[in-house]
C-alpha cells in the first residue's frame, strides 16, 4: 500500500475545518479521560449525539504504535522510473482494467456527475490500497484520539475525531473495529473522516457511506472529492511528450509560463498525436532529466499535487491514470546518472550555503533541491532540466 498518511498532515492543516472551534477545544494533554470528556462536549455542542460520542470514546486509548510512526515519517528517495515501474505493474494494470469492468456503471456515474474518468480514479485506488486490499491494519478510533490528544498538531487531528463522530453516528463506521492508515485514513482511496462527511456518497443505494467495504462508496466518494480539488472534466491531466535536442530549458518545470500548443511550436511532440488541447496551460516535466521520460502536465495536474504533494507519486500515479485510459508505457529513455544519498546531501548542503531554500538536507529531490538546481544549471550554462547528476556536483565543489 502506498501511504497517504504523511501527505494527511500536510493537507489536513490547510483544511477549512467542518469543526472548527475555540483555543479550548483544542486542547491537548493533560488528563486522558478529562481531555476524552473534553472531546465529546465539543461533538454535543456540534450536535452530535452523546451516544456516537460514546461509542467511539469509550474504551479509546493512546496508541503508542501510531506515536511511533507520527514521529519517524519515512522518506522518499526513489526515482520515478523506480516507483512508476514497481507501483505500476503489469500485473496491477490488468487488475485495474478488470475492475473497470467489474464496476463499469459505478465508474460511468462518476464521470457523468463529477467528470472524473475511470483511469483517474482506478490509479488512485491502486496505489492507494491496492484495490482494498491492503488499507491499513491500525485502529482508526485510537489513531485519531491518540493524535489529538498528542499535542504536537492538535488543530489537524481533533476535526478529525469529531468527523469521525459523525460517521459513527451515520452508521457508516465502527470505531471499535474499523482500521486504517496510522494517521487517520480510511478506506479503499484513504480519505479522511471530514473529506468522507463533506464529500461522500452512498454508491451503492445501502443508505450508507462505508468506504471501507463498499468500492462503490469509495469509488464515488473519491470521485466527489477529486472535483472539489478543480478537476476539469473533458480536460487531460498529463501527456507523455518527445523532446527535441534543444528547448527554452528556463521555461521547462512549474511556472515556465508556456501553452502546451507554444511547446508544440518548439517542437515538442506528444506521443500520442493528440494536440487538441493546445490552448491550455502546461508545466514541461522531466522527472529523471532530458534524457528521460517527459511530460505535459496540464492543469488537472494540480489535483494530483493536492492529493499528495510528492513529485515523484503524483507524477506516477497520473502516468498510470493514463494507462488505464488507453496509453501506451513511457519511453525510458537513456536518463543520464543520477546522485547518490550521500552525494544529493552534499548538493543540499552547498545549495544552502549558496543561499537557496532547499529544506531539511534529507537526500530527497523535493521542489525546493529542483528549483536550486535548475537555477544553477541556467548559471552553469547547462541545460535546465532540473535533474541533480554527478558532474553538476562537481561543477558545484
């Protein structure tokens, strides 16, 4: 399964909260069954009822597993070609289309109601849960209460557990049995309890929004909260493209500013023949380099960086999207080396000193180490493609 649990500390705290209250209601710490007592007058007085309130508080407690793993998030250093192609399997491809068969009209409602297509939506449940299968074996109730009442971010996770309230109240979850995710997700797509209340769907005409059984619910509840984040429906949402030897490499990455029929011009040259969208604003990616594979990203791009802020995730799973609706493997290309873990943290660390705003120096090649690099790059009279190499580090010592 791939996690969306730390992506759900970043997006969570963006969250306009559905329960939102006072600087005392958020409190943390302290006396367990005083903060518990805490917890459930706040869902009454967002007329909640006592009894759900109850049964998900009653019997909780602080879970030292998920304290665990708040603490010792795991990084990402793959390459894209590394995760596209171990996510993106054969195998899990042929299990993607037979599930598009399978629930063929649940997948026809959600692109006539939310414009969201099928491949869209089967990628995600891939890499999420691999479809169901894996979701998660930690104790949702407990993970909640433990994070909020954890006082490192309790303005995140406390909307959650009143969320989560709510669902039990609905009837479309069981606190003392239903797991998920360490830091709160749930279900087939992993979503959190306030996007479930706020955006989901019964798909299955059971009167009940359970995601955690139903890949109808799931499916249609994903689909709900995919148009909330701007999907575009008719539009794409990434492109494989052929790049020609020489290109504006400035204008390349987030922000370069240029339609997707202007890189056309320059000779840009979209694998598969479609150029009907070239009006629309586009980011030029590499995510490995020049050398290797290339894409479009148009702007239903910018979901898939609000689903999860990784480059390299939102890059493979709308890569697999496109699979499912019909496009062939990327080109591998020939990308040139890349830098080790010890060598990307040197880079990290002379970028630093240079004044660029790389973050932690972690080893990972987030926004910030790309941007760097790209700028250095333009400095160094290299191409700008954004991708850290050995010669670029010794350019740079």
């Amino acid at each position: 399964m791939i996690s969306r649990t730390i992506r759900a500390v970043v997006v969570a705290a963006g969250l306009t909260s559905l329960f939102a209250g006072s600087a005392a209601a958020q409190q943390c710490g302290g006396d367990f069954s005083r903060f518990l007592s805490g917890v459930k007058s706040e869902a009454v007085q967002r007329g909640l009822s006592p009894s759900a309130a109850d049964a998900v508080l009653s019997g909780a407690s602080v879970s030292q597993s998920v304290l665990k793993m708040d603490r010792a998030q795991g990084v990402f250093k793959q390459t894209f070609l590394e995760f596209s192609q171990r996510t993106g399997s054969s195998s899990r491809l042929n299990t993607g289309k037979q599930k598009i068969r399978q629930y063929a009209s649940t997948f026809d409602r959600a692109r006539r109601e939310f414009g969201v297509p099928a491949g869209v939506l089967t990628a995600f449940w891939a890499m999420e849960t691999d479809f169901g299968a894996v979701q998660g074996n930690f104790n949702t109730r407990d993970a909640l209460v433990t994070l909020s009442y954890d006082c490192r971010r309790p303005e995140i996770f406390r909307p959650q557990l009143l969320a989560l309230i709510e669902m039990t109240q609905h009837g479309d979850f069981d606190p003392a049995s239903e797991t998920g995710a360490w830091a709160g997700e749930l279900g087939q797509v992993q979503m959190l309890p306030e996007d479930i209340i706020r955006y989901g769907v019964d798909g299955d005409g059971d009167g009940h929004v359970r995601v955690k059984k139903s890949a109808p619910d799931a499916l249609l509840t994903a689909a709900n909260f995919i148009r909330s984040l701007g999907w575009r429906a008719g539009e794409p949402w990434i492109q494989e493209v052929k790049l020609p030897a020489n290109l504006p490499w400035d204008k390349t990455g987030f922000g370069g500013g240029l339609t997707a029929g202007q890189w056309f011009k320059l000779g840009v040259t979209p694998r598969d023949g479609n150029t009907r969208f070239a009006n629309l604003p586009t980011a030029l990616l590499m995510p490995q380099g020049r050398n290797g594979p290339a894409f479009l990203a148009y702007p239903n791009f910018n979901v898939y960086l609000e689903w999860n802020q990784s480059f390299i995730y939102t890059t493979s799973v709308a890569y697999f999207a496109t699979r499912f609706e019909g496009a062939p493997a990327y080109d591998k290309g020939n990308p040139d080396p890349g830098l080790s873990d010890s060598q990307m943290k040197q880079l990290q660390t002379i970028l630093s000193r240079k004044g660029f705003n790389v973050g932690k120096i972690d080893g990972i090649l987030g926004a910030g180490t790309r941007d760097a690099v790209r700028t250095v790059q333009m400095q160094l009279g290299m191409p700008a493609d954004g991708w850290p190499t050995p010669q670029l580090l010794r350019a740079l010592q």
